[in-house]
C-alpha cells in the first residue's frame, strides 16, 4: 500500500539523501545572470554547452577575490549541493572561486604591470632618445615571419644607406621569453646596432605573452640602446610597450620611426640653403638702401667727414658677401659629398666591382696554371736530354717516380678533386657567377650548388651574418 506524503515531507527526502553525496565538489562553466547583493552576496548561473545550475556565493567578499566576477567569466568553483526546500530546486552553494583561461592571464598581466609600475621601469625620465639616422639597426624577432620583411621593404624604400643585423629569435611558446631577453643583452654587450627594435606580428595574448614577462621587461629596461617595441597590432599592447623608449603601433610604423626618408633630408637640406639665400639677399639690399640714404643727406654734400665710415661700410658689404658666398659654396660642396656618398651605394655599382674582382681571379687563376704546365713542360725537356746522355732504365724509373708526383699534384689542382671531400660551388643563377659572400644574395634568388657528381637547385629563404652568432 503507498503511503502519502506530503510535498515537504518529499522535498525533506530528497534533501537528506542528496546533499550528503555532494559535499566538497569542484565544478567548472561560465558565469551568466550574475548578481551582487549589497549583502556581499553573489547569485549566478553556472553553465556549460548542455546545462546549467544556479549558484549562491554567500559572504564573497571574505573570500578576497582578485575582482568582481562578470558575466563570461569561466571559472571553477567549489562547493555542496544544497536543496532549498522552499522552492523544491537544488542549488550549488560555492565556498571558493577561481579564475580560468584570459580571466587568469588579464589578472596575472594586471598583477605584473603593477609591480613593474612600482620599480619605475615606465617613468619618462628614464626614456632614451632615438638616434637620428643610425647606420646599424638591429631587430630582434622571428626569421621566418612577415616582420622582418615588412621592416627590410621599409628601410629600403626610405633610405639605402643603413645596414641591418637581424638577432632570429622565438617570439613564441616555451623559451621564448629567454631568448629575447638574452638576444637584447648580447646586443648591448658588444655594441652591434645604434638603434633596436623587437617585435613580432599580431596574436593573441597567448601568442603575444613572451613580451609581458618580467624578464624582458628588465632587458629591455637595462638596455643602453635605445629600444623600439614594436609588438602586435596597433591595438595590442604589451608590458614590452610601457618599459621601451618609443612604442610602435606596427613593426613597419617602427622602421619609418628609425630611418628619415633621404629625399626629406634633401628637401630640409635645400630649403635651408634657400633661406640662407634670401637672407643673404634681404640683408645685402637692406645695407645698400641704408648706404643710398647716407650719400644722399645733405651733411654728406657739406663735408667728407662720413667718407672713412662710408668706406669701411664698403668693406664689410664686400665681406659680408664674400662670406656668404662661402657659405653657399660650402653648402654646396657639402651636397655633392651626399650625392656622392649615395652614388657609391648604388647596387649596381657594388655588383660591377664584384664582378670586375671575379674577372681578374679567373685572369689570375688562368695564368698560375699556365705558368704550372710551363714549368713542367721545361722539367720534361730538362729530362729529355739526360736521357740522352744517362743510363736509359735509371733515367725511366726516375721519370717514371717524377710523373707520379707530377699527376698527384695536378690532380690535388683539379677542383673537381676538391669536390668529392665534401665541398660545393655556390653559383647565382642570375648570371652564373661564384657567390663569394652573404652580401652577393637576397632572400628569395635562385642559387645552384655544384658537386663532384652533378647540381642541386635551390632559393635562399634565409641569411645570416657572422654577427649574427654569439
């Protein structure tokens, strides 16, 4: 026979079976609906993609929560399981809070920022200047990125006399941290650049974390180069951007700031000279105006006594144009230095002085192995004519002995020879010439490798400099 019962009576039974097998349990979800009581209570939805629980944080505030929970949040909460009986629905009543995924990053960046704050790495008076047309521009990033060629393409096209030493780093993931710091300390220790930009393209704040470690903070903070931080997009900012000298929105923002376009210094340049032109003018015509007042006043008709004065105001117009004709002509001669100077790095003509250099090596080479047969063919003839005159098979076997020795040598001259212990000969297939340096390439040509039995085709997708290393 069932026994009735009534609903509280029920809502009792299940209480007292339910909420002793839920005690001290960890849940995670997202935070919606949340509500903050001026009680210091807080009321909540947990969920998650299939369901949802409502949850009550009684007395939050003694818990010291690092800030106020939101909708959006995910956390992890622990906990019991209560039935409340005056509404016959269950709830999970929280007695501890934690952050996940960004909440915990933003809450850790928060975190470092202040301290940071406090040891006065991002006060103005410790900012450095940037130098004002460096000649050495290191970047620190990753090679293979599109920053480092949206930074190459920049400097190109505003300036072509610079040259850039590229320190590859992570920018990402396990180590990175260590290795941005360390590439900016070896870049200050043995003085390798006049100005420094580190960055990497855009990300998330996962991918972008590398740059808000304290560890290249500090690097960045000790550097005695001037540093350009140059991270993400222009809405990204990092611990990196408040601890350089100068932030850039974008790495290719960063290498406008680095370099002055060489047609803005020569427009400054002669909008300067032609403003020291009319200057010269105005004050020329202003002293010849005044000296036409001074020979036309009556007191100059009367007596000579002006004549001394008038004749020294002569000369110092006379030196005074001399000197700014001096002036001008130095000015000039100044301008010629510059255009000369960007003559001589014109790209064509530092590719028609390597070329003239290979030219004279092979003449050179052409002419040592002449002179070699030359030599041997006289050794032969001075063999030639002891036979005559020797003992026949004694002269053979030393003939013999001395041919040996003769084809070991001219083999060990053959560069074939020198091909098969191991080595190649880098060709430019642009104009089939020897490659004798790092400075003969660009990323991107087609080189070909020769070997003792045959070729190998390939592009440069990377180079790297003796500086590079430390």
């Amino acid at each position: 026979m069932n026994v009735t019962i009534t609903v509280s009576e029920l809502t009792n039974q299940i209480k007292r079976h339910l909420e002793p097998s839920f005690k001290g349990i960890t849940v995670t979800g997202e935070i919606s609906n949340f509500k903050a009581q001026q009680s210091g209570h807080y009321y909540f939805t947990l969920k998650d993609e299939n369901s949802q629980i409502a949850v009550s944080f009684f007395n939050a505030a003694r818990y010291k929560l690092p800030r106020m929970p939101k909708d959006g949040d995910k956390v992890i909460l622990t906990g019991d399981i209560n039935v409340y009986a005056p509404r016959g629905n269950y709830q999970f009543v929280a007695q501890g809070l934690k952050f996940t995924g960004i909440g915990d990053l933003l809450l850790k960046l928060h975190e470092l920022k202040l301290e940071i704050q406090k040891l006065g790495w991002f006060q103005k008076e410790a900012k450095k200047p940037l130098p004002k047309n460096p000649k050495r521009i290191g970047v620190i990033t990753s090679p293979t990125g599109a920053v480092i060629q949206d930074i190459i393409q920049v400097l190109s096209r505003r300036c072509s006399n610079f040259h850039l030493i590229l320190y590859p780093v992570k920018v990402q993931g396990d180590g990175a941290k260590e290795e941005i710091a360390q590439a900016i300390q070896q870049m200050n220790r043995y003085q390798l650049c006049d100005v420094l930009v580190v960055g990497r393209g855009g990300g998330s704040i996962e991918d972008l974390w590398a740059f808000n470690e304290k560890i290249v903070a500090e690097a960045i903070y000790l550097s005695v180069i001037p540093i350009i931080s140059a991270v993400g997009h222009e809405t990204d900012f990092t611990i990196a951007d408040f601890v350089a000298d100068v932030r850039a929105p974008t790495p290719s923002s960063a290498a406008e700031m680095v370099l002055e376009k060489t047609s803005d210094i020569l427009e400054r340049f002669q909008g300067l000279q032609k403003r020291l032109e009319q200057l010269a003018n105005h004050t020329l015509h202003r002293k010849r105006q005044l000296l036409e007042q001074i020979k036309k006043h009556p007191f100059i008709r009367g007596i000579g006594l002006l004549h001394p004065f008038l004749q020294r105001m002569d000369h110092m117009t006379d030196s005074l144009d001399l000197a700014m004709k001096s002036c001008l002509n130095d000015q000039q001669r100044c301008l010629q230095i510059l255009s000369g100077s960007l003559k001589s790095l014109d790209p064509r003509k530092i590719l028609l002085d390597k070329k003239e250099r290979l030219e004279h090596l092979k003449i050179l080479i052409l002419s040592k192995t002449r002179q070699e047969f030359a030599h041997q063919r006289q050794t032969l003839e001075v063999f030639k004519a002891r036979l005559k005159t020797h003992e026949p098979i004694q002269l053979l076997k030393q003939l013999q002995e001395r041919l040996l020795r003769l084809r070991e040598h001219l083999i060990s001259l053959n560069p074939k020879t020198i091909l098969t212990k191991g080595y190649c000969i880098p060709l430019d297939k642009r104009n089939n010439r020897v490659i004798l340096s790092v400075d003969d390439v660009v990323v991107g040509d087609a080189v070909e490798f020769i070997f003792h039995n045959g070729t190998i085709g390939a592009h440069v997708d990377g180079i790297r400099s003796s500086l590079q290393t430390t």
